[in-house]
C-alpha cells in the first residue's frame, strides 16, 4: 500500500528531536513498515532522516526555523512551546503540504496523519479523500482528534475519547474504523541492562516537570525516603517548585541518553495525575530491564503488569514502600516483556493489519469521503 506520512510541523524527522514523542514515531515508521512491503512517503523539512522511499521536502531548515521564530535549541527549550495550531510554521507546513499532496496522492492510497490537527489544513477538503484515497490518525496520544479513521496507542485514550465523544461502542455497520496499536520501539536504542544490583541505584522521573506529569508526588514520595537518591529529567522550570530534598537531583532534559540513565536506574517513577495515552518513558525503562512505580489509571493498566513488571499506587504509603519492593522484581522479565509488546517487529504486524482493513474499505468504496 502507499502511505503518504506526514512530518510533524515544529520539528525534524531525525533522531535529534527524539525528545518529541511524535517525531520520534515518525522517524521510525517507514523503517518498520517498508519491511511489510508498504511504499512510503514522507512529507518533511530539509534533512529529515525518515527512512522512507521517497522523502517529499517541504521547506529548507532556514525557512523553518525563520517560521519557529528561533533557531533549534534541543535540550534548552521544550518543543511543546513550537506546537502551536495555526502558528506561522504550522500555516506555511500545511500549506505546502496539501499541495504536494494534491499531485502525489492517488484512488487507493492513504494519508497518515500521526498529529491529529496539527495536519487539518492539509487535508481538510483534498478533493482526493472524495475520489478513493483515505486519511487516518496513525497515533493518537491526545483527546482532541479529527477523523473518523484512527490509530490509538492505547485502549485508555480510546475510552477516554469515546468517553468525550459520547458513544459507548463502534457498530460493525459503520464506515468508522478504530484501532488500538502501542508505540513501536527500536531494541538496539535500549540495550539490556538487567544485570547487576539496583539497591544503591536512584529512583529515576523522565517527563515534563508539571503537576499533571505528577512532579509534586515524586518530591513528596523523594522527602518520605531520604534514604534514598532520586534523579528528575525533563523540560520545564525545575525552580519553580522550590528547593529539592538533598537527596534529589535534577539532570536537565534528556535526548538519545536517556537509555543510560533508565537502565541504570532503580526504577522509574511516574505517578501522572491524568490520563496517561501512553506514557512512553516508562515503556522505554522496561526495555532496559528497568521497573516502574506508577499511578494506578490511564494506560499504566496496559503498560505496568503490577506485581510483575512494577507497582500501580494510589497513596503515599504505596509509593514510599514501592521504591523498596522494585528490587524484588526479576529485571529480565520486565525487559522480556516489553519486547513481546512493543519492539518494531511486533507492531509491525498489527499496523499491517490496520492497513489491510484500510485497503478492503478504499477498494470497495465504503469509506467517509470526509469527516471533521
């Protein structure tokens, strides 16, 4: 099948803005879905590394970050702060976008949309969607989407979002089609690091330093155990939440390090206080070998087999005493089964199956030419 992926507006597609869950998606799609024997094109900004059959340039790296407002700052500048809908960049990306869409794109094709509005004014109305080809959400980690065609990353972002929507199911009769496939992950980024004791070894946050990524809960569970170290890594205002417990120390923000650190670590802490889609930190842990201590809601219940794999809290006490029963967590299983689940290959599989079903509707007709 041909495959029509769009770049992510605000970055790059190279291993360089891993940090953007998104892009990192993007960067490996084409690497684990040509082996399937899908063609794949990818829509994107000058020295995009995408993997791709064809690689269609959009705009020059000057223009880009002329368009940003600044020039690239991976580590200093969280990315959340470029992905602004309707922002200059994000006009002139669509913009080019949709009309190398308009002489690319053909009757049996499909459009892979993997950041849901940010693409809307590419595909809003592209006489093609009327004509055969179809359009799709290829991962959905958000509450706010767009087509009727949608890939979830996790069975807790669907509900949620059917939730929202207010339906409570999906008729076979309808020209609706969803699907739940988990991120996808490159094993020779996070190496086996199962070995050895992780009794000295800190307990590790990897996120956005905001009260819904549960910052507060790591530095209230760090104070109730000075025994031991806590290290926190990610984009945002560490000062602002006031002096750390001496046992807490701050890293910055993380790029291709971050399997160092994780499987190095104790465990990794993530008591997110909403609904987590996905919550990729913890699963790129496990693939090192390295346990959980997460919140007990959102996709934790998909990714943290409690008792297993790490332990789903809901108090104080749970998280305090959690950072000492970690240790008695067989790390080979934990890195065991994050393979089974989410390494290229597997995913690989379900997303072809996705396609299959894509492909069946295109060909028969039986798609919705639009849908937003």
């Amino acid at each position: 099948m041909r495959l029509h992926l769009l770049g992510i507006p605000h970055s790059v597609t190279t291993r360089d803005w891993s940090h953007c869950a998104f892009t990192q998606k993007v960067h490996k799609f084409a690497r684990m879905m040509r082996p399937m024997g899908h063609y794949i094109i990818h829509y994107g900004v000058e020295g995009s590394d995408s993997g791709a059959d064809e690689d269609v340039l959009l705009m020059d790296q000057e223009e880009h970050q002329q368009l940003l407002g600044h020039r690239y700052a991976h580590g200093t500048r969280p990315y959340g702060e470029d992905a602004v809908d309707n922002s200059p960049v994000y006009r002139q990306w669509n913009l080019y976008a949709r009309e190398e869409l308009k002489l690319r794109v053909g009757p049996g094709d499909l459009i892979l949309a993997p950041f849901g509005h940010a693409h809307a004014a590419a595909l809003r109305d592209l006489p093609i969607l009327k004509h055969g080809a179809g359009a799709l959400e290829s991962g959905i980690g958000y509450f706010d989407t767009m087509l009727p065609w949608r890939v979830y990353e996790s069975f807790a972002v669907r509900h949620a979002v059917m939730a929202k929507e207010g339906r409570y199911g999906v008729t076979m009769e309808s020209s609706r089609l969803e699907f739940v496939v988990a991120n996808f992950y490159d094993l020779e980024d996070w190496p086996d690091a199962t070995a050895g004791s992780r009794a000295k070894a800190p307990v590790v946050f990897l996120g956005r330093l905001t009260e819904g990524k549960g910052l507060r809960q790591v530095l209230q569970t760090a104070a109730a155990r000075p025994d031991v170290r806590f290290q926190i890594a990610g984009q945002g205002d560490i000062d602002a939440w006031g002096p750390l417990p001496k046992n807490v120390e701050y890293l910055g923000v993380l790029g291709a390090n971050r399997a160092q650190v994780l499987g190095k670590a104790r465990a990794i802490i993530a008591p997110s206080r909403y609904v987590e889609p996905f919550g990729g930190a913890v699963v790129e842990a496990a693939l090192c070998g390295t346990p959980a201590i997460t919140s007990d809601f959102g996709c934790f219940a998909e990714t943290v087999a409690h008792g297993i794999t790490g332990f789903r809290c809901q108090t104080e006490r749970q998280f305090a005493e959690a950072v000492d029963r970690v240790l008695g967590l067989d790390r080979r299983r934990v890195r065991e089964r994050a393979i089974r689940l989410y390494s290229m290959p597997r995913v690989a599989r379900l997303y072809d199956d996705v396609f299959s079903v894509c492909a069946e509707r295109l060909e028969a007709g039986t798609f919705p030419a639009t849908g937003w």
